[in-house]
C-alpha cells in the first residue's frame, strides 16, 4: 500500500518534468502565420433587400445568443445596433415624403414659420396632392418614398482605433489584416469600446464581460470558406474577397449606378481618408453617412495623445513652478 | 434631382408634418433660460438649437457610439490617483525648496501619497470585465495606449511611494530602532523622490490623456482634459495636505505658503476649465447643458460653484486679509479647512461629471456625427 503510493507520487512528479517543456513553450513567442492578402466586405446597400439572412447566419455560425425581444417601434429594425452578441445588423431606413414636388420647394420654404392653412383632406385636382414628376423619370406615379437596408458591421479599419487603444494586446490585426479579438487575452477593460468611432465593439455585461466583435469569420476563412454573412446574402449585397479587388468592384458597381441616374451613390471607406487608412469593410451607400449613422469623417483617437499630454505637461510645469516659488519664497 | 431633396424632419410641405412641425419649440418659443443656461451658453459659447439640431440626420437618434462601460470605480479611481500623484509632487518640492518648517508637508504628503494609492489597483481590476485577468495588463508595453502606459506608470510611481514613505517612516521613527529601519532610514530619499515626481505628474495627468483618446465627443474634441484633470489633481492635493496640516496643526508660515499655492492652483484649474468647455462648444453640453440627462445642474453647484469659484474667492479673501503672523506660532482649524473641503469635493464631483457626460455625450447621435463632421 505505502509502496505504492510512493510509486504513485513518483510517477506523478515524473509527469509533471514531462509536462515542463510544454510549459516552457508557452513563453515561447510563436511565430505568426505568414501575410495573406486583405480579405474584407463591400456591402452594396443598394442590393440590400433587408432579409436579414446575414444576422441570423452570424449568430447561427457564431452560436451567439438570440437578443432579448425588444421592440423598437420606429422601424421592422427591432435589433437596433450592433452589440457583443450582435455582429452584423440590418438597418431599416424609411424615407417617406423625402422630395419636395418640383417648384413648390421655394413657396414652402418661406411658408414653413406661418401655419399651414390646407386641410388634411384636398380635392384630387389640387396641383399639390400628387408629388410632381421630377425631370427625367419615365414613370407617370413616380413614387419618391424609399426604403433604404444598410447591413452594418465592423468596419476592420485599417488603423484600428480599438486595436490601438486595447492595453492587452487582445485586438490584433490578422494575417488576413483583420481586426480580432483574442478572447484567451481579454480581460474586458473595456477601452476599445469608448475608442470606435462606429460604435461596434462592445463588452458583452451579461455573459462573459469581455469584449466582442465581428471576427470576419476567422475560423472560416482558415478553412477556406467565405465568412457566414456573405455566405447566406441572397442578392450579393455583401461580397467578401481580397480587399483589393473589392474596391475595384465597388468603382465599378458606383460608375454603373451612377450611369442609371442613381447620383446620390457613395462609397463609404473605400479610399484611405477614413481613419487615415480606410476600411477593409466598407460601403456603398445611398444617402450621406450620417443617415445611415457612420460618422462622415471620425477622428483618429491616438491621435489626440500628443496634444493632449502636451498640455498635461505645460499645465504640471507651470504648477509645480509656481510651487517651487512660493516654497522657496523667504518673507 | 439632388437639390429637391431635403431630410426627412424637414419636409414641410404636407399638412400632417406642418401640424407636426409646429409643436416644435422655436427659438422664440422656449421659456426664458435660467441662470445655469445663461452660463452654459456662456462658457461653451453654443446656443442650442432644438429646431436646427432636429433636422441633423441620424438614424432613429439611437446611438451612434456605444456607451462607456465605466462608472463608480473609474471615478473614484481618477480621484484617487490625482491625489497619490499630486502629494507627492508637493511634498518633492516641499523638501527640496521648502524651509525648515515645510518639512511636516513633505511628510504629509508622501503618507497621504501612498494612502491614496492603495485603493487604486483594487478599483481598477474591479472594474475589469474579467478581474482574474488582470494581469494581461502586463502583457504589452503600448505607447500609442494610454491605458497601456497608466498601468506601467501606475506600477513603476506606486514603487517610488512605497519606497518614499517607507523611507519617511523610518526617520520619523515608525518602523522602531533595529538594523532595517536604520538602513532605510538613511537611504537617498530626495534623490528617489525627483524621478518618482515625473511619474506622479504622469499619474495625475494621464487619466485625462486616456479619456481624450476615445471617440465620445465631450472627452476628445478639445484635447483639454489631460490639463484639466492634472490642474484638479494639484489643487486637490494641496487642499488635502492643507486639510491634514490643519487638523493636526502646522506652523502658520507653512500653512500660508500652501493657501497661496492653493489660489494659485485653483486659478489655473478655472483657466482650464473655461478653456476645455469653450473649445469643446456644443459637444460639452453633456456635461455643463440642463437637458433631462446633462449634468449640467450637478456640474455648476457642485464643481464649478461650491467647488471651484465658492474657495478660490474664499482663499482670495483670506489672503488679502492680513494677520498678525507670528512665525514660531502653530494654527488648528480656521476658515481655510472649509476652502480645502470645499477643493476636495470639487475635485471629485470634476471626475464624476466628466465620467458621467461621457455616457450622456455616447447617447446623443447627433452630437457625435456633428463631432465627426470635420
């Protein structure tokens, strides 16, 4: 019986020498898999027909929890935003009585401060009752209402505010320069969240309490595969692919809406003036940013590190001088 | 095309909106502003506009930024770590510029330092999402992340007080008469103090840095917060040595030095503070505005009025008031405990406004695309 148990305890010390190298290696500084090209998404809003396939298929891949049923009643967007468990989000923006009928814009301007003297209900003759056709438009009951989907997601900038402010070194750009989010790392500071200037990443408060965000499927793409969201998009409103290409795609996909006669179309994110680099996810949109939410021209968060120590310094200088006078001053 | 388009808000030409339109207040129609407006009009130098601001685009209002994760923890930490920097400061300068007689503030200070410092780890990795991975922290030495440098700077200063206070210890006799203490007792402690003041500067300071780094508009459009918070960390730590001095009682020449440098302080901080609200303009309302969720009321009684101008016109007051000094005389109490109270409660409503019109700026969409609209 003793003997055993000191063969027992022997063995067990010889396992844990065995197990020392293993975890010796864990200080070692691994390699990091070799660059591959930019992957990213163009979502084409102007494709979007607000299924919201990609959301499910995000959380179905993902096996993120459902959100709590909330509903919104401004819109069928009942999700609202982005979130820990939310990564990709279909906005739902109704348009409605958008135009001015043509001509009457002046009048109405300089109408608007007296009260309206129109009844609710006007005879059909009335010049005003129909919205009149805008130049151009072959459709005789043109109608101007529009309902505008926008499938929002993370931006993967490509100086990412987030990977820049995490203290831990938990948000890394891939090798596919992605942004992710190391989850082992984490500790859930939450600093990241205050840092995007889209409002993306977010710490998840009641589950594990770290910070969570779009992977662009990470886990996929080393297999192969295309991310879930583009994967389940029925009308290729979101393409995924090199990042290089995209952008070609999407100059093609703005000239060609442009050539139709849709000439509020936009790129949003496809050159390098946002956030200094551009976004490896970005967008086609149609209507100003603003409408859609995105922030027309964000400022780079590390960048008001300078001037702003810089004032911390003079300020601190000029205390503790003042300091040093008054203490040093003999009456 | 494009010139017929107006926003959604704005579209007045049927008569369902019209009807709608006109139980917007106008300009004209808003009740007359209180005193708190007036000043918060005045200070930021933004008169709101409901009308105008209703026809900014956004997405059903809802947040264009996700709130911060930050509340109590954070607050009481950045009040804290002020003071743990600010004493130490002031006791450096004290033992090396001061007389003979300035000596208790250096003693004072560096106790009060090291006090101050010991709840802040504690309220930082409370605050944490996951507080058993804390020490990830140390994973990285990230310049561009000032949270990355706060957590290297916190632990490089809180070495410099420990070692600093130990040392003051030993010579005032603390530690007893063995070997030990007399060995540290007799350690170079103004030659530690002098690398260990920059870090404090650092401590007191970079917690401004850190929330100008973001997004949320009313930390970052002015780039002032770090000034402001370290302005704040030096007055308030001249008023709680000053506190201290004259519960226990100091000689009258220190306690006088310190009421100067006090009115001093909280000049600069004043000069700050208008500066940060008058260059952050309309993004400030979170914290100075007296919408339903702006911190407005909070900040003027509490920071700005009793806080601030309330004991920079008291100290004023007490300074043009001559006393018979006698130097050799020892002083308790007086009106100059109600100034250093009144300092430290300033300080900390400071932190808790800010923190707080942070969240209030987060919510407001309009406010933070106009702040990206650059």
């Amino acid at each position: 019986m003793l003997e055993q148990r000191g063969r027992e305890s022997v063995s067990s010390i010889a396992q844990g020498v065995k197990q020392l190298p293993q975890l010796l290696t864990l200080l070692h500084k691994e390699t990091p898999p070799p660059e591959e090209p930019a992957l990213g998404f163009f979502t084409d809003t102007s494709l979007c027909i607000g299924c919201k396939a990609c959301e499910i298929a995000c959380k179905q891949w993902n096996q993120l929890p459902a959100a709590t049923p909330d509903w919104s009643g401004t819109s069928y967007d009942n999700t609202q935003h982005l979130g820990a468990t939310t990564w990709r989000h279909v906005q739902f923006i109704e348009q409605i009585e958008r135009r001015i009928p043509a001509g009457t814009g002046q009048s109405a301007q300089q109408t608007s401060s007296t009260l309206p003297k129109l009844s609710l209900f006007q005879p059909m003759d009335s010049a005003e009752a129909i919205p009149a056709t805008p130049p151009g438009t072959a459709l005789p009951f043109f109608n101007s209402d529009r309902w505008l989907m926008h499938s929002d997601v993370c931006k993967h900038c490509a100086n990412a505010p987030c990977q820049e402010a995490c203290p831990t070194g938990a948000i890394i750009h891939t090798e596919y320069d992605t942004v992710y989010v190391q989850q082992d790392i984490c500790n859930g500071c939450g600093y990241c969240v205050v840092a995007c200037p889209f409002g993306v990443i977010a710490r998840d408060t009641g589950g594990d309490g770290q910070a969570h965000k779009c992977t662009l499927c990470y886990d996929r793409l080393k297999d192969g595969m295309k991310p879930a969201c583009a994967k389940a998009c029925p009308t290729e409103s979101i393409q995924f692919g090199e990042v290089q290409e995209l952008k070609k795609n999407a100059q093609e996909r703005l000239g060609l809406l442009q050539e139709h006669g849709v000439s509020e179309a936009s790129l949003y994110g496809a050159d390098d003036k946002i956030l200094e680099g551009g976004l490896h996810s970005f967008f086609l949109l149609l209507d100003e940013p603003e409408v859609y939410n995105l922030p027309a021209n964000p400022a780079r968060p590390s960048n008001h590190v300078l001037p702003t120590s810089l004032g911390t310094i003079i300020t601190a200088l000029l205390m503790g001088l003042m300091s040093i006078f008054f203490f040093s001053n003999k009456e | 095309m494009d010139n017929t388009r107006v926003s959604e808000t704005s579209s007045s030409t049927l008569p369902v909106n019209k009807e709608r339109e006109n139980k917007w207040p106008t300009s004209s129609q808003l009740p007359q502003p209180t005193l708190l407006e007036t000043l918060a009009v005045w200070t930021t130098g933004y008169r709101p506009d409901p009308v105008r601001e209703l026809q900014e685009k956004s997405y059903y209002d809802y947040p264009a930024l996700k709130a911060p994760v930050w509340s109590w923890e954070i607050i009481w930490y950045f009040f804290m770590g002020g003071l743990a920097g600010g004493c130490y400061v002031l006791a450096t300068i004290a033992s090396l510029f001061g007389a003979k007689e300035d000596r208790i503030v250096a003693r004072v200070g560096y106790y009060a330092s090291l006090l101050a410092l010991l709840p802040c780890p504690p309220l930082l990795i409370k605050d944490l999402g996951q507080p058993k991975k804390f020490l990830n922290m140390m994973r990285v030495f990230k310049v561009k992340s000032p949270m990355s440098m706060g957590v290297w700077g916190l632990l490089t200063f809180s070495m410099f007080s420990a070692l600093t206070a130990v040392i003051q210890a030993a010579r005032d006799g603390l530690l007893g008469k063995w070997w030990g203490a007399k060995l540290l007792a007799r350690l170079p402690q103004r030659a530690l103090a002098v690398p260990g003041s920059i870090f404090a500067i650092f401590l007191s300071g970079y917690t401004g840095v850190l929330l100008a780094a973001t997004s949320i508009a009313v930390w970052s459009r002015s780039r002032m917060l770090g000034a402001l918070f370290v302005s704040s960390a030096f007055s308030t730590s001249t008023a709680l040595i000053s506190c201290i001095l004259r519960i226990v009682g100091a000689p009258v020449k220190t306690l006088h030095k310190l009421e100067r440098i006090e009115w001093v302080n909280m000049l600069i901080e004043l000069v700050n503070l208008l500066a940060f609200l008058r260059i952050t303009g309309r993004a400030a309302r979170a914290l100075v505005g007296t919408g339903p969720r702006e911190k407005g009321p909070t900040f003027w009684s509490m920071m700005f009025g009793s806080g601030l101008v309330l004991p920079w016109l008291l100290q004023t007051w007490l300074l043009f008031k001559k006393q018979p000094v006698s130097p050799r005389k020892k002083k308790r109490g007086g009106l100059g405990l109600i100034v250093s109270l009144l300092v430290l409660l300033g300080g900390y409503f400071l932190r808790k406004t800010v923190v707080e019109a942070g969240h209030v700026s987060s919510a407001d969409a309009r406010t933070s695309l106009w702040n990206a609209r650059r």
